[in-house]
C-alpha cells in the first residue's frame, strides 16, 4: 500500500504506525470482544467524573470499537452525561465528518452555559 503513497500520504501512514505501536493491546482485545467498559477500568475511571461529559461512540458496523451498547451502562445514566452513538460513522470519525463532530461538541457546550 505505501508503495504507491506520495510523500503527504506517507507521513500519515508512519504517524498512525506510530500510534498503534504505543497502544495497549489488551484494550484493543477488550474492545474486539465487546468488552471494554465491563473488563477495563473504564468504569472506574468514568465514575469519577462529576463535571459534564460527552461521550461519542462510533459504530461498530463499520469499524467503531467499541461494541457494548453504552446507553445501557448505569454509569453513564448521571445527569452529567450525553451520549451519542453515529449510525454508519466509522471510529475515524473526527476526520471524516469534522463539521458534524464539532457541530454536535459545541451544541453540548453551548447547553452547559446557562
């Protein structure tokens, strides 16, 4: 694939090469089997947390990864937390759709400021 990459399209390819070695399999296993929020510390971490969030979950159809469905998570039913799954988005999704994802951030952050 890189052999037939110009140079601008190469330096993308070593960045995300780069990333991925710094990534910690086990949560990539974890996320594969559906698996992330229930066996990580996720939910530990995320219990923590009193101002509000917003949580953006890509689909898992189409190479989201994670695969639990979230909205079913006690955790996540605080007053704090807003939760958006993207039907048909992939986990690129900050790339692929920026208008959609800043649009969706700054509608949550605008609804904070009373």
């Amino acid at each position: 694939m890189v052999e037939n990459l110009g140079p601008e399209e190469l330096e993308v390819y070593r960045y995300m090469a780069k990333t991925l070695r710094q990534m910690d399999l086990h949560l990539i296993e974890l996320a594969m089997d559906g698996n992330l929020w229930k066996r990580s510390d996720a939910l530990g971490h995320i219990s923590k947390i009193r101002c509000p969030a917003f949580l953006m979950q890509a689909d898992p159809d189409v190479g989201g990864l994670i695969n639990e469905d979230l909205s079913a998570l006690s955790e996540l039913q605080r007053e704090n937390w807003t939760w958006k799954k993207y039907k048909e988005i992939s986990h690129n999704m900050h790339s692929l759709f920026p208008e959609l994802i800043a649009n969706d951030a700054l509608r949550f952050f605008s609804s904070l400021v009373k």
